[in-house]
C-alpha cells in the first residue's frame, strides 16, 4: 500500500502513549517519522489512495488518545521539517521544530515577537494549528505563512489573508504543517532575551514541573480565568478516577498510572456542566480527543 520510497518509514502498532505528556492511549496502526517533505508528501498520497487518515503528532502536549489506538496514519516531522532559519525580519521555521527552539533562535537574532510564548512546551506545527498563545497574544498575529502537505498528498502554500485564526483555533486543521514563516519585529538580542526569559519564569510557577503527565484541559474563556471558573462551580479539586484537577495548577489536570482516556473525559465532561449551571459560560476543551 506504501510505496516503495517511503515503505520501509512505516511501522505498524507503533505506541503512542510515550509520545504524548498524558502518556494515555493506544498505538498508530501505522506510523512514520518523514525526514523530508518530499516523503510527507508521498506517504499522504499514498494514505490517501489506500483510504487511510493521516494525523500528525507534534508534541504531543494538547492530545488526549483512545484505548484503542489511531486506525490510521500518525506522523511525526523530523529532518528538515525541525530547521529554523533567520532570514531580516523573518523566521522560517519547520512544523516539526520544537517551539521553545524557535522563539530561542528568534531572540538570539534580536528579533521580537514570540517571546512571550516561551515555555509553551510542543513543536510549531502544533502552536500553530491550535494558535496557542497567552490569553490574547496568539502565535498566528505572527505568521506571514505556513507551507504543507492537503489530504490528498498536494503540496500547498497559504499567505496571510488566507490564514484564519480565532482564539486557540486556526483553518489548519486539515492540513500537514511543514514550514511555517513569521513576520518579526527588528529588536535586540538582549532585549528579546530578556523578555524571553520573564516570561518564562511567570511560566514556570503557573504551570506543572516538565515530569509530571499533565494537560490544559480547557481553553482559557477569555471573559475570566479558569480559576474563578472551578472555584464557582466547586470544581477546583474535582477528580475521576486516576485523573484528578491539579489543585496548585488551575486548569491543568494530573493523571497517574492506572488513568484512562475515559475517565479525563468524564472529568472535562462534568467541570463543563457544573461551570455551565453555576456561571452560564461554556468551557470548550483544548485537548484534541483522537
Ligand atoms: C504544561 C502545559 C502548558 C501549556 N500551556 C499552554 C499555554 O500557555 N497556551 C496554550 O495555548 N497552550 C498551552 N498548552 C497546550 C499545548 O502545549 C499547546 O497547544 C501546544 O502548542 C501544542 O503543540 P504540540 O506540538 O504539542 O501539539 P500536539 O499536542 O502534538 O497536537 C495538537 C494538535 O495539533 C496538530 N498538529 C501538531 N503538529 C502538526 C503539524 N505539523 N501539522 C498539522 N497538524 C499538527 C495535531 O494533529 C493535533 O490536532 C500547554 C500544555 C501543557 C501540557
């Protein structure tokens, strides 16, 4: 079914749980590591004749996995798809690139724009997809245009007024992100630095240590925080099973060994509801169930 340049990329069963910080779910019935677009391109053609749905894991950091697996192809973006290049005020930037990575080359460059964004753990093709940001301040103000790879296999290129983004949302959902262009502001490597790393120290006491498996379960409404949110509905400490809300951590939840996919829905499903009675706001969640 995969042709004869990119078969020998394509294993099957691969397990995704490592992969992913929930370190939940079951394996990709296929799985690929492309090192190049030109092999992104192939093995989506080929997914797609043969009538398999591709998904592509960044890093893994806003995706909750099934018990039973992706019965499907996942890829993860390697080789080119991780370079980053400065070239004036621009950033080119794999999708595969780890995001910390980009915003790091950008400020070493002196070139502003990105830094608030540090600490955000995953790849820039999954910053992108999802416009993650910091309450307002989305990663997609910043890109000028993002090249990839349509279900059909077909190369494509979307420019600016062809780019949509809304709060924690884009129109790239359908795509395979593999280079992504942001238009910087010219600063200095020191002054970009230095909010870099502000920004990483606010993040660091807002957010859970690197080690522990944990996820943002909602995406920030922007009228309050999440905080107030649980508080109202006495949600803040709410648990299910193995999956508990971090009570240091607001909006994040904590699993542990023993939890399953089913149970942190069950536990998003229910916060949801009790926000809606108490508050009348409806939390969406930011976790992307595959
Ligand atoms: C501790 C912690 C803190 C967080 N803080 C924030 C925060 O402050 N702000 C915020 O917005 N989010 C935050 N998140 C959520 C998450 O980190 C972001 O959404 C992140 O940008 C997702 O990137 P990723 O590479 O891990 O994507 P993944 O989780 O791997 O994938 C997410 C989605 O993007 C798609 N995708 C990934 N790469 C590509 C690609 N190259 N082409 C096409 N589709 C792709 C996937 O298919 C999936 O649908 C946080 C998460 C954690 C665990």
């Amino acid at each position: 079914m995969f042709s004869s340049q990119v078969a020998e990329l394509v294993r099957e069963n691969e397990p995704l749980a490592p992969r992913c910080w929930l370190r939940i779910g079951g394996p990709a019935r296929y799985f690929a590591e492309p090192e190049s677009e030109e092999q992104t391109r192939q093995l989506v053609a080929d997914a797609a004749a043969g009538g398999i749905t591709v998904r592509v894991l960044g890093g893994g950091s806003n995706v909750l996995i099934r018990p039973e697996g992706v019965d499907g192809l996942v890829l993860e973006l390697g080789g080119e798809m991780t370079r980053l290049q400065v070239d004036k005020c621009s950033l080119l930037a794999g999708g595969g690139a780890d995001l910390g990575d980009a915003i790091t080359v950008a400020a070493q460059a002196g070139l502003a724009g990105l830094e608030h964004l540090a600490g955000i753990p995953g790849t820039v093709g999954g910053a992108v997809v999802c416009n993650s940001g910091v309450t307002n301040e989305d990663i997609g103000s910043r890109v000028s245009a993002v090249s990839g790879v349509k279900q059909d296999g077909t190369p494509c290129r979307l420019v600016r007024d062809q780019l949509q983004f809304s709060y924690r949302r884009s129109n790239l959902d359908d795509m395979v992100v593999t280079e992504v262009e942001f238009e910087l502001d010219a600063s200095t490597p020191a002054e970009v630095t230095r909010r870099m790393q502000s920004a990483w120290i606010v993040r660091k006491a807002h957010q859970p240590p690197q080690n522990v498996r944990v996820a943002q379960a909602f995406i920030e409404p922007s009228e309050c925080s999440i905080e107030d949110l649980l508080d109202a509905a006495g949600m803040r400490t709410a648990s299910e099973g193995d999956v508990a809300m971090s009570p240091q951590y607001p909006g994040f939840i904590v699993v542990n060994e023993q939890a399953t996919a089913d149970q942190v829905l069950a536990l998003i499903r229910r916060i949801a509801r009790a926000v809606e009675v108490q508050t009348g706001i409806q939390l969406q969640p930011q976790l992307r169930i595959w």
